[in-house]
C-alpha cells in the first residue's frame, strides 16, 4: 500500500513540474498577506489543496492504472484506502500551506479576525475538506473522471459558500450564533464518523467494475 501511496505522490509532482502550481500557491499567499483577504486565501489553499488530489484519478485514466492494478496482488482494500490516504497527505499540505498565509495575514494585521476566530474557521475548513473526500471519492469510482469532475465544481462551490456563511456568524446575535453553532458542531461530528463509510462504500463500488 505504501507503493501505491508513492505512486499517487509521484504522479502529483510530476504534474506539478510542467505547470504553474507552486507559483500560483506563492501567489495565493502574496495576495493575502499584501491585499487583505488574508482569512479566505487561507481558507481556499485547504480546499484547493483538497481538489489538487482528484487529479489522481485523471492520471489513472490516462494510464489505465486500474488495468494495471487488477493483474498485480494487491486487494480492492489496499487500493481504495490508499487513495484516501494520498488524498489526506495532499489536502495536508494545503492546511499547512493555509496556515502559513493565515499566520503571515494575522501578523502583518491584514484580517479582521482574531486568532482564535481564524483558528476555528480553519478547523471548520479542515472538517469541510473531509467532507469533499467522503462524497468526491466514492462518485469519482461510480461515475469517472469526466462525470466526477462535474459533481466536484458543483461540491466546491457548495461547500465555499458554507464556509463564507460560517464566517458571518461573527456578525449575528449571540443567541442566533450559539444555536447555529451547536447545529454545526453535530454535523461535523457526524463527518468525522462517516469517513469510514465512505471508505466501505467506496471498496463497494469498485469491486463490483470490471477492468
């Protein structure tokens, strides 16, 4: 499984190398740091982070890695899990990758959060990340990468609103913001234990194509 790990990786940087993707991430921080804007920078470096690992299923595609993959001895399990540890590993990088804008926004005072209203939104982020993989993974196995590209426009921008509405909460009245919070802190709950299902019904799918 850790081959297959390092495969997905590889094919990443490989990727990376031919395109623009570490100048428009420097890019992202510069702009949030300089121009304000510092708390959504950060927060679309996770989810840009996040989308970046779809492309594993592109480059499996293109080189028919599945046909591969059915004659090698490697279990249904140890593929899909895998995938969803690359795609972990990458998403990551891209909170690591926030953080660093955050932290530079927040120190040269280009937020109109505190520290602890940043870190929250940032843990949020974080969970609707998670959420992403849950549903993009297993639709990417049913439906492919052409298809699966589509649902994944429509997540993300579902998904950004939500976190643009949650960063209004500051804005409401308290009592309005508790309840909503507590609402919130369910759902997420609920996320975190849905991560396996997602795993199992993600093995499902594929052990039932033929490749």
């Amino acid at each position: 499984m850790k081959g297959l790990v390092k495969y997905d990786l590889m094919q990443l940087a490989g990727a990376s190398k031919k395109s623009f993707y570490l100048l428009y991430f420097v890019g992202l921080a510069a702009v949030g740091v300089m121009l304000g804007g510092g708390t959504i920078f950060s927060y679309m470096a996770v989810m840009i982070g996040c989308m970046t690992g779809v492309s594993f299923f592109s480059y499996e595609s293109w080189y028919h890695w599945d046909s591969y993959c059915a004659v090698m001895p490697l279990s249904n399990r140890q593929i899909v899990v895998s995938r969803y540890i690359s795609l972990l590993i990458v998403t990551g990088c891209g909170v690591l990758w926030g953080i660093v804008i955050g932290v530079l926004a927040l120190t040269a005072g280009k937020m109109d959060l505190t520290w602890t209203q940043w870190l929250l939104s940032m843990v949020q982020t974080v969970l609707a990340a998670l959420l992403y993989m849950e549903i993009e993974i297993p639709v990417m196995y049913r439906f492919g990468v052409e298809r699966g590209r589509i649902v994944n426009i429509l997540l993300f921008i579902i998904l950004f609103a939500g976190i643009s509405a949650l960063a209004e909460l500051n804005e409401m009245p308290a009592a309005v913001t508790s309840v909503v919070q507590l609402v919130f802190g369910v759902v997420w709950v609920v996320i975190l234990l849905c991560f396996p299902v997602s795993i199992a019904v993600s093995m499902r799918i594929r052990a039932k194509k033929e490749y």
